[in-house]
C-alpha cells in the first residue's frame, strides 16, 4: 500500500472539489473492494476522499412512484427495506444472493457500481493486465479464464463486472444520478457500464471527480414475477459463474414486459432488447424462454476454460424465466435450485 | 461398560486452551511483541524460472523509516552445505535457500526483503523495490512434463515406496472375466491455514534468539536455523505455543523464518515476517497426480488383480514423496498386484505433505475404481468392499495390530440406512434434484514415534506435564492433560501442560496423526514414573495407611492414593509430598513402540464414509446432504476433540471433491487464484449433516495407551464417497476433481 492523504468530505461539493482537484485521488465508501486493492498495490491512490460522512444514507419515495436510495445506503439495509422488500424483490434477493453478511454490512450501493472485476491478473501486479496496466496485454485470453465473459468481450480484456445487485438494477432499469464539477447528470443503467473495447482501464461512464448520489429506481412492479438465480463454484460467498436476473410483468398467461439481464458472462451486467422482445406477447412456456436465452448468447464466445459458461447460462435463464413465471422466486437462504 | 465417572481419558472434555484462544490470549508467531521490534516484508518474484538480472532497492530505501532491504547481493553468509538447510522431514534433494544467488526457481520466489520500523513503511517500501529478470523457459503443467516421469532415485526417509509386485498382475488383469480401467486426477490444494506463516524473532541480545514461529516442529525450526546460521544450540529457543491450523505447511520450515532469523542477526535487533494470503500459495501444497488405477475381478467382483500407478509433480530441487499406491494392499486381498509412483520436475516450489498425503491422493482413485468394479458387477458398494476385505497387510505380508474396518461398514451402513439404497443410478429424484447414495473406505497408516516427557508433580499435588511438540488445534493440551490426571487421580484443573517449545524433552513433529499415541505415551509414562515414586514415599511413611500394599492394589483418585479395595486406607497426594519434604517430583520418560512390534506388524486406522448428495442436474449444482462416518482408530482419549478432527477432515475431504482447486497459468508458470475469495473452502453452506462414529478397537499393540491418531482419517475417502454418490444420483462418473458444476452439465 502507498503513502496517501486522506480527506474527510462534509459536503457532496467538498467531496467533488478535492477529487477534482488531485488526478489520483480517489472516493472509499465501505472500503470493501478498494482498501483490498490498496493493499495489492493494484490502486494507488494518492488522496482518499472519504465520503462516509455525507448525507446520502437515506431511501427516499421518489415523486414518480419509485424509491431514490442513496449512495451511502449499506447493502444490507438496502436489501432489507421493507419497501424494497416489497416493491423490488428482485434487488434484496440479488443483494442477498451477494458476498457476506459482514461485507453487505460494510459496502455502500454506490460502491458497489464500481466495485472491479475479480479477474485472478487484475489483483496480482506480478503479472501483465491491460485493464491495471495499460498496454502490457491481457494473459487471461490464454491462461485461467474459468471465470471470464462470454460476452462483449475485446482482444483487449476479458473480464467480467462481479456485481450480483447491479444484474438487478439493471433488469429494473434504475438510474445513476452523480454529482460532478460540471453539475449534476442522470446515467441510466445501462449506460453506466461499459464493455471493454481498446481501453478496458475504463470500466464505467463517470467522470473524474464525479460522485454518485443515488440510484433512482422507477415505479414498475414485478413483484410478483421475478427471480434471482445465481450459479457459482459454492454455495454461498462466491462470485456469480452466471447469474440471472429476471423481471416479468404476465397477464391474462401472457407475457405483457420481460426484463432479463446477465451476470458473471460480460464486462457489464447484461442485457439484450431483442432477446426480451422476444418474450413479451408470448405466453410463459419453456419454448419461449428457450428461444430467449438462444437469442441472448447468438454472438456468445468461450475461452480455453469458460466454454461452459455458454451452456450453463442458457440453462439458468430457461430455468430462471421458469422461476419468475411460476412466482418462485429463488431463495437465498435454502440453496436448493428451485 | 459403564465409564467411570472421576476419569477423563474416554470423556468428552472441552479443550482447556479454548477460553485463552477466544479471548484474545492465545498469542500466535506474528502476535509477540518486542520493545525495538522492526517490520519484514517479502518482495514476492515474477517469473517461474531465470535469473535477476538487477534490483534497485534505492526507491524503497529512501522511504521514512526503512532499516534495509535484504537481497541476495547483501545477505550474509549462511552455510553452505544442503546438509544443514535438510530439515527433519525434508525429501530428498537440495533445499530451497532463500536469496541464495540470483537464480530464480519459483514464481513468488521471495527476491528481497524490506525492514522497516513499521509494517506500513515496509509495505510500501516493498512495492518500490524494482526487480528486472531474465526469463528462462519454464515448465508448471503436469500433464505436459508427465513423459519425462522417473522413479526417484532416493526414497524419502519415512515413506514407502510402492510395493514390489505380487503374482502376475497384468496377465490376471487380461484374464480377467470383468476389467476396470480409467485415469483419475485431482487439482493441485493449497493448506490454507488460517494464520498465515509468520515468524517473531526476539533478539535477546549476545546473539541470542527466541524465536516464535509458526511451525508443527519446534525442535525442527530450532535445529534448521542453528545449522543454517552456525549459532549454538543454546542462543536459540523456538516457540509455537499456539498455531492456527497448518494440516502439514508447518512440518518443514518455510522461508519467512529464514528471513526473520536472517535480519535480526543482521540489525541486532527484533524482527517479524508474516506472509501475506497470497504468499501462502507460493509455500509448499498437494500435488496435482495423474493416476492409472487397474482393477481385475472375476463376475461377483472379487479381485483377480490391482494395478495403481501415479506420476506426481515435485519441485526441480527435491524429489517430494508419497505413498499414494500402496493403500489397496493393505485394503483388499488380492494375488496379483502391481504398483508404480514417478515423479516430473516442474518449476514449482516443493509439494508437502498435506493431510493424509498420498491417502487422499491415492484412495480417492482405488475407491472410485471399486465403485465402478461395484457398478459393472452388480455388487453392492460395501459388499464389493467385505468380499475384499484383507485380514493382513497384503503388501508386507504382515498380520494387523487391530482392524475392525468390518463394524466401521456395518455401523456406518446401519445409521445411514444404507439398505434402502436402490441400487440404479439416477432411480431416486426429490423435486428436481436426483439423490444418490455413496460411499467409500478409509485408511491411514497408524504410527508412534519415539518422543520423550517430562511430569512434575508439586508439594500442593498440582501437575505440569511437558514435551515439545506442538497443538495445531487437534487438542493435544486437552488430551495430555486427561492422561495426566488420569495418571495420578487428579482434577484436569489441577494438570498444566508445556507444549511447543524446542527446550522441552524431544518430541517429533506434530504431523503424521501420531502425536496423541506418541507424546501421549511419553506423557503417560513420565507420570507413571512419578507415580510409582510418590506411592514409594507414601508408603515409607511412618503410620502410612498404605504400609504393605502392593502397588496393584492402589487407586489414585480424588488427589488421594487408596487401596483399591479398601479406600478407609487413603492418603493425600499432598499430605505425602509435605510428610515426605519434598517439593517437587520430577520424572524425563522417553516412550517408543517395541521395535518386534513394528517389525511383526502393520497398524492402519480405519474408516467407512457414506455420502448422499442431491443434484440438480440442469445446473450441475450439488449439494452434500448427508454424511455418516465411522472410524476404527483406537482408544479415543477424547470424544468431543476427536469427533471435531473428524468432522475437519470431513469438511476438507468435500472441498477436495467439489471445491478446492489452485489453478495455475502454465503461460506465466504462476498460480493464479492465491487468494481466499478465488481459492474454495467450502462454505456453511455447503456443509450439512456430518455424523461421527466411534468403533470400538482395542489395540495393544500400536502404543503403550491404545491410541491410533485422527488427525487424517477424515479426509480420506470423502471425496470418493462424495463422487460416488454423485455417480449414483446422475450416472455419470466424474474422474477428476474438483467436481465442478461444469463437470456435471
Ligand atoms: C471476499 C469478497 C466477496 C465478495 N462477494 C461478492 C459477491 O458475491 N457479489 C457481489 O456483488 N459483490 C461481492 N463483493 C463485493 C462487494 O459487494 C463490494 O466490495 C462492495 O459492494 C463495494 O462497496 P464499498 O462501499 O465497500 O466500496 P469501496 O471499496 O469503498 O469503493 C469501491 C469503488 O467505488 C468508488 N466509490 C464508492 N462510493 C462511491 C460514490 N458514492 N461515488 C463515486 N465513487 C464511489 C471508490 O472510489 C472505489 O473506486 C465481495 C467482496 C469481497 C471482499
Ligand atoms: S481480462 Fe482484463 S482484467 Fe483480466 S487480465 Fe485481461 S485485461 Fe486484465
């Protein structure tokens, strides 16, 4: 770990000021992934500006219908709202479905956006990695890429995203709303996230010095057709091999809107508008999810050790668009596949 | 047989270092303080193989508060023979010396060491140090380095090697009516210990030295660092008091405490070294083994002949060892059988013996093999097994000293309900999962080591027995305080115990599974020694209720000496020790099985392991429902601290099956996933019911006190009966672990 200085930002301004200020400072909320990554020397901030202490730790209603959460809301208490228990299933399961007790306790909802890939190269600086050190090649494309995209991905950089809530937060079409020296935007999701290409040291669209706010999630209702349905190298605490989200809005046996988005298979949570095309006006049977999960790995491509990935995802969202369409969702207490 | 309420060995007692390890008092290697104490880091390598071409140190040097950074071109001299780097359990071959030259054998080699005041300062100092190599061709995959297998030409101290053939076995094997055939392999596993290896060297001044390391061998790390630095036996003491966990990484010193050592004699002053997570994946683990198992039945599965080869990895430097073909012979009766074991160099550091080496490694094949023999003759599973069974060591042609593997089956299969089983694979589905039913054998190699201790009795009838080996978190306090109070009728209050220490009476290491039978022994026999001279004294006092009673009719209970028959007639323990003016008693007692005994015969402990698992094929998800486990090891001394070994290596035993898996890029010759949220230890979650049986077995022969040793049992076979039973469930026959979810779509 370096040397850095370390400022405590009372207000959303201050904060914004002293990153903009310094190229190398950087914001820690929980600390959870970035204090790891101090430690393996893969980030070297030379500023942190803590931003624990701002006042973004509520939920708020949102004056369209939806919930406004704030930056600072930790996992945990995000995932055990009770409106959001009730309106947004999907994201506390997806949440849940996440890291530890411990970690969820720690880790903030706008951390959790920029948490960084988990590829093996990317902690170890022994070794060359385009996305930590521009330029000196990507050694996953030809060593150990179990656990990397089948997807989106560039001769450039295979990595995954590693989140399990923003696989939810995008299928809920949230939005990120960030604070920078220009002022204030609003990102959608899915815009937030970007593939690798030829500069995989970029993993989103926030700027420098740009702080998130809150995410704003609007008014739809799937609570009653959804499921988060992760598949992993254990049964709890480890990363998504594949996971799926689904949202489904059904009436009278027919699917009226379809949400489906992708973990552990791309640099960014996934999502395919021709592939949920093709569900909505179609009554929820296997024949249907079948055409859709085709439809959403038609450009998919493995590696040396994640060929399976393929596969294992067009069963998990066949199975996941089952869950959701028989509202039994996936618990992530019982670790029985339902 | 009811127990008898006042004794302690065969109860159930809680560990007496519990309460001191929950609350913080325990102190491990990197725990110690010292007033002046400095900081090491280790600058890890890049590259698998090469030179250092050069390293820039000025960077690091220039941070506030840096001492030094130690490199090979600024270390001091050590010795220069492999002799004195041979530790007691080192293979054969020449040892790893830490910055030696500029060579470069490993990837994560350490290259520098940075000392600082404090351990950020090092830390940061540590990532400045800039390194430049020149690469040499490199090679890490067993599977490409597998042609050029050899026989080792010298056999490690310690460990079989295969056994000579018997009768014709690839002749009985193409003669026979049913062939089975196929090549298992298993990942390389790292130990992953929860304390990380670290060494605090306390400098005592005048060149002395307490060292606190993490070790399993006091008296190893004390005797490799007096040969190593050329000090004197007596500047040196080595402390482990407390280690947290080692399943084998701490038998043979590792290089922080070369490190550690090397800087404070260097700087005059206190020094500690802890390997970060990711430094552990560069020490020692179990290898990666290609493995041929063989097996020729006639149609009701009796073996006509059993062929088990395994070429293993070993490090360019030494020729690390296994017995990983050898455990059919003492399993199963058969006349023709045929065994070999090579090794492949790779650029790796050496493997170590980790958890039932070889065993695990070995009967993980040999047992799914008999599943199959199990499965292509229509037999049932422990059938198979009981059609077998060997009443004799069929390698050594030697009788057992006891093995009641047949009540393990029988006693497992009852509680498991194992009779219910439909024998088809994929017959029995729960909602959408199909559940299969395994199961599998165990064994280790039962052993006692010679090992010596010492019992001092108090004037206030208080106990301290001591011996230098070490408690990795078995119990080894607990159960040789049972023994001692057993000895002399004491409260385990009233018992102290002085382990892990290289000044205490010589003790092998804590490895092996032998050190409740070894140390347990010694300390058994020191306290018989003090007792039979308190029972003189009490005797020989004047008016003494036990004048003319033989010492076969005394009962020591109670902290009283009484006739066994007559217990009106008692003394107190400390009534005699004041009558008598004595202080203290103090016996040295060195304890060792009779040398006719381990030449007439072979001592295994023994289990059966019955597995169900749930899969939900779809996804290749599985889940371990259920695991029944009976072993056949001995006199338990201590129920709770022996079900808790067995349940650990039960744990393992499934990780081993479905989870644990380092993987390496052969490109880089690096291992990759050296951190614990990318290397898999099965979670809570993944673990269910374990439930532990205990067989009775009496054995007279194994050591003075009947014991056996736990430590590896549970691990062995696990995996087996895990993949079995996913056999069972599925129909496919998984061959290679990890069992990943990918295997299974
Ligand atoms: C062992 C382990 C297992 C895990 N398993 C999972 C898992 O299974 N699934 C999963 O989804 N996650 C998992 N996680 C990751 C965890 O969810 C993230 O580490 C966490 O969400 C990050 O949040 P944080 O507040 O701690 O972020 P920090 O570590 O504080 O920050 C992360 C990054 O976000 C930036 N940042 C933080 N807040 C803001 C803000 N408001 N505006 C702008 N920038 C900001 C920081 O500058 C930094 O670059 C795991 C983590 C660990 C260590
Ligand atoms: S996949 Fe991306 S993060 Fe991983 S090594 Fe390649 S460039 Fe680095």
């Amino acid at each position: 770990m370096n040397n850095f200085s370390y400022t405590r930002a009372a207000t959303v301004q201050e904060a914004v000021a002293a990153l903009a200020a310094e190229p190398s400072a950087k914001f820690v909320a929980g600390g959870t992934n970035l204090i790891d990554l101090l430690k393996y020397n893969v980030e070297r901030p030379t500023r942190l500006v803590d931003i624990t202490r701002l006042p973004l730790r509520d939920i708020e209603e949102a004056p369209g219908g939806g919930l406004r959460i704030g930056a600072l809301v930790p996992n945990s208490d995000l995932a055990y709202d009770e409106r959001v228990e009730q309106r947004y299933p999907l994201l506390t399961s997806a949440i849940l479905a996440g890291a530890s007790p411990q970690l969820r306790n720690a880790a903030s909802t706008g951390g959790n956006l920029l948490q960084r890939t988990r590829c093996y190269y990317f902690y170890d600086p022994g070794t060359p990695c385009n996305k930590r050190e521009p330029g000196t090649g990507c050694p996953a494309i030809t060593g150990q890429n179990r656990i990397h995209a089948i997807l989106g991905t560039s001769e450039h950089c295979i990595a995954t995203h590693p989140s399990d809530m923003c696989v939810a937060l995008a299928a809920l079409d949230a939005r990120v709303q960030v604070t920078g020296p220009d002022g204030a935007r609003s990102i959608p999701f899915a815009e937030f996230h970007r593939l690798p290409g030829d500069r995989p040291e970029i993993d989103t669209t926030l700027r420098h010095g740009e702080v998130i706010t809150a995410i704003d999630l609007p008014a739809e209702d799937f609570s009653a057709n959804h499921t988060y349905l992760k598949l992993r190298d254990r049964l709890s605490y480890a990363f998504a091999l594949v996971s799926v989200a689904v949202a489904l809005r059904i009436e009278d046996g027919v699917i009226r809107d379809a949400r489906l988005a992708l973990g552990g298979v791309a640099h960014k949570p996934w999502r395919d508008p021709d592939a949920e095309s093709l569900l909505r006006g179609r009554a929820p049977i296997p024949e249907a999810f079948q055409a859709a999960a085709e439809r959403v790995l038609r450009g998919a491509k493995g590696f040396e050790h994640n060929g399976f990935k393929i596969e294992l995802a067009r069963r998990a969202i066949v199975r996941a668009l089952g869950q959701a369409a028989r509202s039994t969702p996936q618990t992530q207490s019982d670790k029985r596949i339902k | 047989m009811l127990r008898d309420p006042d004794l302690h060995v065969g109860a159930p007692r809680s560990r007496i270092d519990g309460v001191a390890k929950v609350t913080g008092e325990a102190r491990y290697a990197a725990e110690h303080r010292a007033p002046d104490l400095a900081h090491g880091i280790v600058v890890s390598g890049a590259i698998a193989r090469g030179r250092i071409t050069s390293i820039d140190s000025s960077a690091a040097l220039a941070v506030p508060g840096v001492i030094q950074v130690f490199t090979h071109e600024n270390r001091r001299s050590t010795a220069w023979l492999d002799y004195n780097y041979q530790d007691e359990v080192a293979p054969p071959g020449s040892p790893f010396r830490p910055l030696y030259d500029a060579e470069i054998h490993f990837s994560g080699q350490p290259v520098a060491l940075v000392v600082a005041e404090d351990y950020d300062a090092a830390a940061y100092a540590a990532s400045l140090v800039r390194i430049t190599y020149e690469a040499a061709e490199h090679a890490t995959s067993l599977e490409a380095q597998a042609y050029k297998s050899y026989v080792p030409p010298k056999k490690r101290s310690g460990i079989k090697p295969p056994s000579p053939p018997r009768g014709d076995a690839p002749g009985a094997f193409t003669a026979s009516p049913v062939m089975i055939e196929a090549d298992y392999t298993h990942a390389v596993e790292h130990h992953n210990p929860m304390e990380p290896h670290a060494s605090t060297v306390i400098w005592e001044g005048d060149g002395k030295l307490t060292v606190h390391d993490k070790t399993q061998g006091p008296q190893n790390s004390h005797s490799y660092v007096v040969a190593v630095f050329g000090l004197k036996a007596d500047d040196v003491q080595v402390k482990n008091a407390y280690v947290g966990g080692a399943f084998g990484l701490g038998l043979r010193p590792h290089y922080q405490l070369f490190l550690a050592v090397m800087a404070a004699l260097e700087l005059k002053r206190s020094v500690r070294v802890v390997l970060t997570r990711d430094q552990m994946f560069t020490l020692s683990y179990r290898p990666h083994s290609l493995q041929t198992v063989k097996l020729g039945a006639d149609r009701n599965g009796k073996l006509n002949a059993v062929i088990h080869a395994a070429v293993s990895g070993t490090s360019r430097f030494e020729d690390y060892q296994e017995d990983i073909v050898n455990w059919s012979g003492f399993l199963y009766q058969c006349d023709n059988a045929a065994f070999s074991y090579e090794l492949a160099k790779l650029d790796t550091y050496t493997p170590s013996d980790m958890r039932a080496p070889g065993a695990a490694t070995g009967m993980f094949a040999v047992e799914i093999a008999m599943d199959e023999l199990a499965a292509e003759t229509g037999t049932d599973p422990v059938e198979l097994r009981l059609r077998n069974y060997a009443d004799k060591d069929e390698n050594q042609d030697k009788p057992f000293t006891s093995k009641e593997l047949r009540a393990c089956y029988a006693q497992a299969a009852e509680r498991f309900g194992w009779s219910r089983r439909n024998p088809e694979p994929r017959a029995t589905t729960e909602g959408r999962e199909l559940v299969g039913w395994g199961m599998a054998s165990g064994i280790w190699e039962a052993f006692m080591q010679k090992a010596s201790a010492r019992a001092r009795l108090a004037a206030d009838g208080t106990l301290e027995v001591a011996t230098a080996t070490s408690d990795i978190g078995t119990g080894t306090y607990t159960i040789l305080a049972q023994i001692g109070a057993d000895a002399l009728g004491l409260r385990m209050e009233q018992v102290s115990v002085k382990i892990g220490d290289s000044s205490l009476p010589t003790s092998p290491i804590e490895g092996g599974s032998w050190t409740a039978a070894s140390n347990g022994s010694a300390v058994m026999v020191a306290c018989t020694a003090v007792r039979e001279e308190l029972f003189r004294k009490a005797r020989g006092l004047d008016g003494s209720p036990l004048a003319n009673v033989p010492p076969e009719r005394v009962v020591f209970r109670g902290g009283r000496i009484a006739v066994a028959d007559d217990p009106s007639r008692s003394v107190a323990i400390s009534e005699v020790m004041r009558a008598a003016g004595l202080e203290v008693i103090e016996r040295e007692e060195t304890a060792q099985q009779d040398p006719a005994t381990t030449k007439r015969y072979a001592s295994y402990t023994h289990s059966a392991i019955f597995a169900e698992v749930k899969v939900d094929e779809d996804l290749g998800v599985v889940r371990v429902t259920r695991v029944v486990v009976a072993v056949a090891a001995g006199k338990i001394i201590n129920p709770k601290t022996a079900r808790s070994q067995i349940l650990g290596g039960v744990v393992m035993g499934i990780g081993m099956a479905l989870h644990e898996e380092t993987m390496a890029d052969h490109n880089l010759g690096r291992f990759m996933n050296h951190n614990l949220a990318e290397y898999h230890v099965p979670a809570n979650a993944d673990i269910h019911d374990i439930e532990v049986i205990f067989v009775e077995e009496h054995d007279d022969k194994i050591s003075p006190i009947g014991v056996k040793g736990l430590g590896e049992i549970g691990i062995v076979g696990t995996a087996a009966a895990v993949a079995n039973a996913i056999f069972h469930a599925t129909g496919k026959r998984v061959r290679s672990l990890p069992i990943t979810l990918d295997k299974l779509l």
